[in-house]
C-alpha cells in the first residue's frame, strides 16, 4: 500500500435543529465578531438565513448577508462577495446551502490575502494562504461540499475551474437535517444519487483509494441506499434525512481524498453545455460507466452490492452481484422521476461527438482515476446508449 494523506473536517456537528442551537456558540469558540453568510436567495426566502442570523446576534456576532449566489457561480459573484466580506471586516464566513453557496464561501475565507480578483489565484499554489475560520451548513443530501477542499467556479469564458487545496476545507461542518425537509422531491433524488455515485467512484478509484476512503465510502453508501426510497416517499422523515445528510458527507470525505471518476468526466459537459444539473447529469450517465467498468471493476461492485444486498448477493459471483448492484442504481434512477435519457433534455444525436471529445480531450484526469481506460469512440457509444 503506497502513503496516505488524508483530510477532513476539524468538527462534524450532526443533530437536528443543530444550526439554530449550536451555530452561535460554535462561532464563539472562534473568537468571532462579524460574520458574513454567504448564500442564495432561495435560501433566504425559506427563513434559515435568519435562523442563522438569529442564533449569532444572540452571542454578540454582527452578521453581513450575501444571498445573490447562483448556481456554478461565475467569477464575478465571488469577487462581489468577497467584497462585501472585506469591507465589512468579517472574521467568520459561513457557506450556508447547496454546493454553489459553499463553494464560493470557500474562495472568500481567503479575502485577507493580496489578490484583487479570484482570476488572479485560479493557477497558484494557496498552500501558504492565510484562512478565516469557515463554517458549512448544507440545505442538500448530495454534493458533499461541506467536507471537501475543492471549490469549482466558473470563469469568464465559460470554463469550470476548480481550487483544489486543503487550505480551503471548512473547519466546521453543521449537519442539520431539519434544513433539508423543504427540499423538492427532484432535487433529493438528483443530490441523493450524487451522493452515491461520490461513494462508488471513491471505493474504484485507480489512483488514491484507500482503507480510510474506503471505510467512509460503504458506510456512507448503506446510509444512502437504505434511505433513498423513504426520503423520496416520505420527504417528512427527519430521521431518513438526517441518515441521507450524514451519508453525503462522509461521500464527501471518501471521494475528496480518493477522486471522481469517469461519471463525472461524463456529466460535467452536460452540465457546461446543456444546462443539466450536476446531480442529474451524473445519475445519467453512471449505470452507462459502470457497465463499461465491469471487466475491470466487478470484484469492487461486488463487494459493494454485498455490502448494500448481502441477502440478495450471498450467493452470487463477483460479476452477477456487480451487475445486480448497477440494476438496482438504474432502477433508483428510473423511480426518481427524473429523466434519464438525453433525447428528453434536448441531446440530440449530433451533439455526442462534441461532448465526447470534450471528456477526453478537458477531463482527462477524472479518465485517469477511472478503473477501465476509455476512447473518444467509447464515450460516444455511452453517451448513444442513454440516448
């Protein structure tokens, strides 16, 4: 076994109505005077911007709001945060809903340092970087973004770049699954198989898995597996949310430090060029992937479907457990209510080509951690097959 360098939150706070009983006194452990909450607008209009906001006040914590995040938020939202948070001399950002929020709030816990825009340290090392103290709050069962240190904005061409260092991984995760009952059913279906593709692509991962990923990768899929149809039916269960919250971010953990995969070389031009939320694009592809990856990866679906079936799997060979594993993820997908071919979000037939060339040719470090090496002819036949 080769060397391992792991990272992961300082503290993991996961308790229902946890942001409203504990964030003030969490924010006093760090000596906190002013704090920014960096967030969206749809967030602010469900009332826990001031749940938050409240919970601060109370401990004498001044609070600046910026709810104009957007999704895969472009350059100039961060630099407009940042700019708020330095003139108001904030010393606590808390990154407060889905994975866009918390990645920009990421970006400006590093306001202190020199720079003027966000463009300028897109390609330099942020290891000596100074850091405020920063607080995630996740609204969704899925990115994992509270317990990563990657940050993926959008630059001013169009292009996702991504701030990839551990300076950058919140020091407080707050898992409070009270924030995520108001969650549509199609949004907890797309961020709920996110959440497991992470685990199944860390657990495969060529490059850096490892027994701590791994460890956090099964447990964080049961969590996941077992839960998904109750939260779908039942999007009241509290505690169904809290096992589904709790599971995403041990995701997190397991594939920040293991790596993606090819799900996500696959997804991320459909999200780029055709809109696609990141959730719903990677539970597109993903049973079209793993397919692919049998002749390399059987023996680890394997052992994952045992871990998620063992009464189903007991008996079966490597190869039948692995293919039952992906049967089952195809009929997760097809009761999630999303749509799960490309002709129904406007993918034609002509576009494939370009999207194809864009996985091999932008994302060919997500191919490389992939268990099975792949062409540009065999992503196009994926894609055709979920056509």
């Amino acid at each position: 076994m080769s060397g391992i360098e792991f990272y992961t939150n300082g503290h993991i706070v996961s308790d229902t109505d946890s942001m409203r009983q504990k964030l003030g006194a969490l924010a006093k452990q760090y000596s906190a005077t002013s704090a920014i909450i960096v967030t969206d607008a749809g967030i602010s209009q469900l009332g826990y911007v001031d749940i938050a906001q409240q919970s601060l006040q109370e401990v004498g914590v001044e609070v600046v709001v910026f709810d104009t995040v957007v999704a895969d938020p472009p350059v100039e939202v961060v630099n407009d945060a940042i700019t708020l948070a330095r003139s108001n001399h904030c010393d606590l950002v808390i990154g407060l809903g889905g994975g866009s929020s918390i990645d920009t709030a990421k970006i400006v816990a590093l306001y202190p340092n020199d720079f003027e825009s966000v463009t300028n340290i897109l390609d330099l090392d942020l290891s000596g970087f100074k850091k405020l103290p920063l607080f995630a709050i996740p609204t969704t069962a899925g990115t994992g973004a509270e317990a990563t240190f990657v940050s993926v904005i959008t630059a001013k061409d169009g292009s996702k770049k991504a701030i990839y260092t551990p300076k950058i991984l919140p020091d407080v995760a707050i898992l409070d699954a009270t924030l995520t009952l108001k969650l549509p059913r199609h949004i907890t279906a797309a961020t709920s198989l996110d959440a497991m593709v992470h685990c199944i692509e860390a657990y495969t991962s060529r490059t850096k898995k490892n027994p701590i990923s791994d460890a956090l990768a099964v447990k964080g899929l049961q969590m996941l597996w077992h839960n998904f149809e109750r939260v779908l039916d039942q999007g009241d269960d509290i505690e169904a949310r809290g096992e589904m919250l709790l599971g995403s971010s041990l995701a997190g953990i397991a594939f920040v430090n293991a790596s993606v995969a090819a799900v996500h070389g696959l997804s991320y031009p459909l999200s780029i060029n055709f809109h696609i939320p990141h959730g719903h694009a990677n539970a597109l592809v993903m049973c079209s992937v793993f397919t692919f990856n049998l002749p390399e990866a059987a023996p680890m679906y394997a052992e994952l479907a045992r871990a998620v079936m063992p009464n189903q799997t007991s008996t079966m060979t490597d190869l039948e457990a692995a293919s039952l594993f992906i049967h089952q993820l195809k009929k997760f997908l097809e009761m999630s209510g999303l749509k799960y071919r490309l002709s129904e979000l406007d993918i034609t037939e002509k576009d494939i080509p370009a999207l194809a060339d864009i996985v091999i040719n932008t994302y060919a470090r997500l191919i490389a951690t992939n268990p099975k090496d792949m062409t540009v002819e065999e992503v196009t036949t994926m894609y055709k097959d979920i056509l």
